[in-house]
C-alpha cells in the first residue's frame, strides 16, 4: 500500500502541503482532486521521488513500479506499436537475451519468464490499447515522426498503460484524447489490475473509474471512498456543519463578551466575569469554511435572427478535392443545442470548419443569415495566443475603442482577475489561457458558438461555470468534447457524423457510450474490413427457441455472479479504506482483507468473462 505520513513541501517560501498523511490499500483507484495550484502535480513528483520533502515520509512495497505517461514521445522512425511494446523493459530485455543466450538452463529460465509475463501476446495487447486510443492497424505501423505532439501523448499514455506498473499515476489524461478515448479509458482504468492515482477534472470519469477520491485542499489530503458525486454530497455536508457550528461558536463568544464587557468594573460580579473571560481564552476557534471564489463566464447577448440561421442542401466538403462529408442537409436555428458524436476521423473537425467558414463547400448550395456573427473556439487556439503579450493586451487589439476598465471587466467576467490581466500570457496556467480564448471567441456576441472541446484544462468549477453560460446563452451552440457531463446538461441534439454523412442520432448519450464500447468487428490484419469481402460462407443454422431461452438463462447468472461479486467488492474495498486498519493490533487483519480482496478481483475477471462469453453465445443466437 502506499503510505504518505506527515509529509511537507513548499515552493519558492510558498507552503503547499503541510503536515498531510493518507495511505492508500493496493488496488484502489484513486481520483486526486482539489483547486488549481492545490499541488496535485506536485504531490505525483513526490510520490515518483522527483522532489525532496522537507518533512515526512511516503513509503511504497519493496520493488514496486511507478509509471506514468511520460512528458513527449520521441518523434523518430520507430513504429507505434514498437514504441508501446519497448514500455515493458523487462519483455524486451528477455526477447534480446533469447537472441544470444547459450546455457541451456539459462535458455530455459528466459523461456519459462517469456511464457510467466504473457510475452507472446503482447503484441495483440498492445494493437488493442492503441486502437482504444484512436489508431488504425495501419496507423501502427507508422513512425511517430508521422504524428503530431497531441497524437504521440496518446501513444505515451498506451505505452504506460501496455507496462501495466504497480502504481498508475495519470495526470489530466482525457485532456488529449476525444470523446471516444475517454470512455475507453474510462472502461480500462475499470479493470486495471492495480493501483492508480489519477488527477482528473472529468466527473464522469471520476465517477466511472475511481472507488475513491483524495482532496487535496488547505495544504491537508483527506481521503473520501465513493465517486466524485458521492464526495462532494459528504464534503458539502462536511461544510455545512462545519459553518453551522462556527455561527454557534460565534454566537456564544458573543454572549459570553458581553457578560464580561458589561460586569468587569462591577465589585460583585469581577469572579464571574473573569470565569468568562478564561473561556473566552480556552475556547477553541472553530473557523467558518472559506467558499472559493465563484468562477463565472459572462457570454455578450446577440440580437434575435429569423430562423434558419444556417441551412444547407446536398452540400459536400472536404481538402485538396477529396470528400470527407457529402449530402449534408443540415439545418441550424438559433436556439439550438448540438453535440457532435462520431469516432476520431469521421469528420467532425471538418464539419465545424464548414459551419464556421473556415472551409467552403464543395458542391450543393449554403446559406446564412447575413447578419451571422460566429464564434469559434478550438483546443489549438489557446497554443496560438501571443506568449509575450498580457490578457488586457489581446483585449485592447480587439477592442480599441474601448477603454481599460471596460476590458478588464470583461476579463473579470471570464475569471481571470486583476493580477493575471497584467501577467504575460506564457506564465499563465492551462486554464486561465483557455477562459482567454473562450473570451476572445465570444468578444463579437456570437449567434453561433461552436467549442472544440471547451473544458480541456479547465477545473470542474470552470466547466460547471461554463455549463450555467451555455444554458443561458440565447445563441446557438455546437459541441464537440470529450465531457460527458458537459454534454449531457448542454445539448439537446445529437447530430452523428460517420461514414462520410452527419444525421440526427435518435437515442441518448448512454446509448452511444455503449455503442462506443462494444467492440466492432475487424479482419485479420486489426483493420476495418478494408480488404475486398470474400464469399460469404453458407448461413449458419437458426437457435432453436429453447436453445435461445437457455443462453439467456446462462447470461442472467453470469451478470448475477458478477454483480455480487462487484458488490463484494465494494464493501472489501470501503473496509479497506478505514485508517485504522492499518494501525496497531489491526494489521494482521488488513493482511487478511487484502488477500480477500485480490480472490474477488480475480474472480470478478473470470466472472466477466464468462459474462461476456455467454453474451457473445446469445447474439449470435439471436442474430
């Protein structure tokens, strides 16, 4: 387990942590979660042992691994899947020594190691992992020179996930990958065999993929079990009687000073008053919490336009005379909420790119109301702003005209307050540079807003910020992001951009999750059936309908089996979470627990399986 006792750091005189303590039993998944500039990336450095403490201590198993992504891949010659398949040193070591190895023993001993650590199906492992991530079987075997910074961060992250270390440290990880990815990895991190520490913003994945959060807040780490909407329900409980005692408190201080400020001068009462006054000097504060300051967007209001704002007619689009989109038929009013579903490279950028005039048609017939003013925000953006240069200094080339005050009432108005409107653009955090590029997008009143994942490096009270300004803008708005949260609250269109057309997706968010997870069926070579079909082979024999009934018995136990065993799970994992376990006459209890807990994930596995086997059975049955 790992261990953080009474540890302390401080950067540049600035005390970060102070005094924290926490353990963490194996195998919990673990959300790090607190306010920007908490500490949380710092508190990984730590643990990695990147940093010193000044005070304490953090402890680890014997021998353990520690992984995360690393900070940039390389962009040499060598191929995805060499790249993800050279993270697993000890692998590659012992397929090396296989090569030149002479002894027989010791032949044996690295054949035996090879066969321990599922050597010869690494490969498929690693295919896997980087196709949950967005990569074609072809596009594994290309270099990762062909790839640009935010592609070759995914293949960091597939290659310290294929390693599979002790303990997972990830760092913002959806903050590179699309909606697609981050179910993926949602669903991964779900069945990762081991530890994982991961610092996240994204609620549905911290309320998917973790069995506990730890908050680091006011230089102290608290450990909460549950998911992300179950701390915050116990930490605003925590709070609201945290603040009700202090009111309590404050009202007896005031009582108790008022006795004293009435009676001290008064002969018969100089014992009692003085009584008092020793309480008033025993008492223990008890401090009110501190509400953070409330970051809001404040999105300009555009004047009504008659309806459609955007329609189009057998339009196509596409690059360099090649379609990527054809026979669209679109049409957008401004009171729409649209949220843009589809697999990485079915093209949604290129769709937005359309709507927004950054690309023209191809052929068919667009129109726009001519009064149309559109705002377009995109990842890439916030890398293009002027380093040099200050938040006021971008508002003043927009907006000359207007005068310093108003600007930066503007700025206030996005949360970015009087010190950073002054700061230079490349000192800024991730965050406050994307509520800049949200601000310069909006500047103009747009009566189309369209957010290429808005949220990447802001916090959960920015984005739930920014939810509450996309519900009262009275523009229209067009999603693309991989925040299901945001999504789900947003839009209330779903337009599904795949094979080359964009339609209304009839069915709810869910729906296209599981879509997304159900694994679609490839060729031999890991592609998409690209190859020429073959004939297909005589249509197999209907199940009888008894043969159906009796698979949809054996599914229905094997999601029994699994659910008991997920709620065994859960309660072995709430027990473990208790501090003091851990502590004096209790470890060899903990000892115990933990073993129970690795049978039932064990068992849980094998549940799955067969859960999933009987399931496959049944679809074929039924197809």
């Amino acid at each position: 387990m790992l261990r953080i006792n009474d540890i302390s750091y401080s950067v540049a005189g600035r005390s970060l942590i102070e005094n924290a303590s926490v353990t963490i039993p194996t195998g919990h998944k673990v959300g790090i979660v607190g306010r920007n500039g908490a500490g949380k990336t710092t508190l990984f450095r730590l643990i990695r042992g990147e940093l010193a403490l000044e005070g304490g201590a953090i402890s680890l198993p014997e021998r353990a691994k520690i992984g995360g992504v690393a900070q940039e891949v390389p962009g040499n010659e060598v191929s995805l899947i060499n790249t993800v398949l050279a993270a697993d040193k000890e692998r590659a070591a012992l397929l090396a020594e296989a090569e030149t190895a002479t002894d027989p023993t010791r032949i044996a001993e690295v054949q035996t190691r090879l066969a321990d650590i599922d050597a010869w199906s690494a490969e498929g492992r690693a295919s896997s992992i980087l196709k949950g991530l967005g990569f074609t079987y072809e596009e594994q075997q290309m270099p990762c020179s062909a790839f640009s910074g935010g592609w070759r961060m995914r293949v960091a992250l597939a290659a310290v996930l294929f390693s599979e270390p002790d303990y997972l440290l990830l760092d913002e990880p959806t903050n590179y990958l699309d909606l697609e990815g981050a179910l993926w990895l949602e669903n991964y991190l779900t069945r990762y065999p081991h530890t994982v520490l991961i610092v996240s913003h994204d609620r549905e994945l911290l309320n998917r993929s973790v069995t506990g959060i730890l908050h680091l807040e006011e230089k102290k780490l608290t450990y909460y079990t549950g998911t992300y909407d179950q701390f915050a329900a116990a930490r605003a409980q925590a709070r609201a009687v945290q603040a009700a005692q202090a009111k309590k408190q404050e009202l007896q201080r005031a009582h108790l000073q008022s006795f004293v400020d009435r009676f001290k001068a008064k002969a018969s009462k100089a014992k009692q008053a003085q009584s008092r006054v020793k309480m008033l000097e025993k008492m223990t504060t008890i401090t009110a919490p501190e509400d953070a300051a409330r970051v809001v967007f404040t999105f300009p209001e555009p004047e009504e336009l008659s309806p459609p704002i955007i329609a189009t007619e057998g339009v196509s689009v596409g690059y360099d005379g090649t379609e990527i989109l054809g026979k669209l038929n679109l049409r957008i009013d401004q009171d729409d909420r649209i949220a843009l579903l589809g697999r990485n490279g079915e093209g949604k950028s290129t769709l937005s790119k359309l709507l927004s005039g950054r690309l023209q048609p191809m052929a068919g017939k667009m129109s726009q109301s001519s009064k149309l003013r559109i705002g377009f925000f995109a990842q890439h953006q916030v890398d293009e702003l002027f380093v040099d240069e200050t938040p006021l200094q971008h508002l003043m080339r927009e907006r000359s005209s207007e005068g310093q005050a108003r600007l930066r009432a503007r700025l206030a108005s996005f949360g970015l307050g009087a010190d950073q409107a002054d700061t230079e653009v490349g000192r800024l955090s991730g965050g406050q540079k994307a509520r800049l590029s949200l601000l310069l997008a909006t500047l103009p009143a747009p009566h189309l807003l369209i957010l290429d994942e808005p949220t990447n490096h802001l916090d959960i009270e920015s984005r739930e910020a920014l939810v509450q300004a996309l519900t009262a803008y009275s523009g229209a708005v067009i999603l693309v992001s991989h925040d299901m949260h945001l999504l789900s609250l947003v839009a209330d269109r779903l337009w599904l951009v795949k094979d080359g057309r964009v339609s209304p997706y009839e069915e709810d968010l869910n729906a296209y999750r599981k879509m997304l997870l159900t694994p679609e069926k490839t060729d031999k070579t890991g592609g998409k059936g690209n190859k020429p079909a073959k004939a297909a082979p005589p249509a197999p024999k209907r199940a009888s309908r008894e043969d159906i009934l009796a698979l949809r018995g054996e599914a229905r136990k094997a999601e029994a089996r699994v659910d008991k065993l997920n709620d065994m799970r859960d309660k072995l994992a709430k027990k473990l979470a208790d501090p003091n376990m851990y502590e004096g006459a209790r470890k060899d209890e903990a000892v115990v627990w933990q073993k129970k807990y690795a049978e039932v994930m064990e068992a849980l596995d094998r549940a799955e399986a067969l859960w999933e086997a009987a399931m496959t059975k049944l679809e074929k049955a039924e197809a």
